[in-house]
C-alpha cells in the first residue's frame, strides 16, 4: 500500500534492446559510459528473466533496465527520456564528461547546452538541457528547471 499523499512516480525505464549490443562487450561499454558520464551503476538482475542489464541511477527506486529482445527499439534521433538535476554546474559537468567521450568515440551523441525562459502569472521558469546518447535506442536529456519570479513590464 502506497503512503497516504504519495503520488504516483515515475521509477523506470525499460527497453528492449538487440542481443548483440548487449552481449558481454557491448554491457561493459555501455557501464562504463554511463557510470562514467552519469554515475550509474550495475544492478543485480537475479531472479529476473532474459538476462537485462539493470543501470541504477542512483536515486532510490529508479532505475534503467535494458532487456536483449527480439524485437528490439529502434528510435528516431531525437527520442529521449528525461532526468533532473540540482544545479547548472552538474549539467556543466555531465556534457562535459560526455565531450571527453566524445573525443575519443564518434558513438557518442551531444545535444549542447540550451536554455529558455517561460514566462508564467507569478513566476518565470528557465530550462537549461542537453542531450546524451550512446548505445541505447533513447538518449537522455539531462535537465536543470529554475523557479523565478516574474518579471514586471
């Protein structure tokens, strides 16, 4: 049973993926990309059928999981899932370790580092993101949301 006032939350991410790309050397590149540029580490997948790969992110209860399937997703360029973190500088420093990646495999993906205002009735609302990918058939946008208030005119 849920605790009275929580609402629901998203906790997970689940696609299928082509067995090759998750066969032993294709699951170590992509745990060392991710847990280099996210932090994300290997969950235990016992008990769990078909063999995923488990990436906790590293937030209680939210997780990636990658299953070898037939058929597997294959996603235009631009189809993301979406994280959020606290500050500028942790987005700063995430594309940044996904630039130096970057440099040294032509796999990876990078969306640069944007922002935008929207205006609201009390409050305006910037957005700074990016966007990463490499390996999975969905790059992650990364997201930092500030809280302003509005401005007069």
């Amino acid at each position: 049973m849920n605790e009275p006032g929580l609402r629901p939350q998203l906790n997970h991410v689940a696609l299928s993926m082509d067995p090759a790309a998750l066969d032993e050397h294709g699951r170590a590149e992509i745990l060392d990309f991710y847990g280099d540029v996210f932090g994300w580490t290997e969950g235990d997948n016992t008990g769990e059928s078909g063999n995923p790969l488990i990436l906790y992110t590293g937030t209680f209860a939210q997780f990636i999981y990658l299953l070898p399937a037939e058929p597997f997703v294959v996603a235009p360029a631009l189809d993301h899932f979406g994280i959020q973190v606290g500050t500028g500088a942790e987005l700063e420093e995430i594309v940044a370790r996904a630039e130096a990646r970057q440099a040294r495999d032509s796999r990876v993906r990078i969306i640069g580092i944007k922002s935008r205002t929207t205006p609201g009735p009390t409050h305006d609302y910037t957005l700074t993101s990016a966007y990463v990918g490499f390996l999975l058939p969905l790059m992650v946008e990364i997201q930092h949301l500030v809280r302003h208030e509005a401005r007069v005119t």
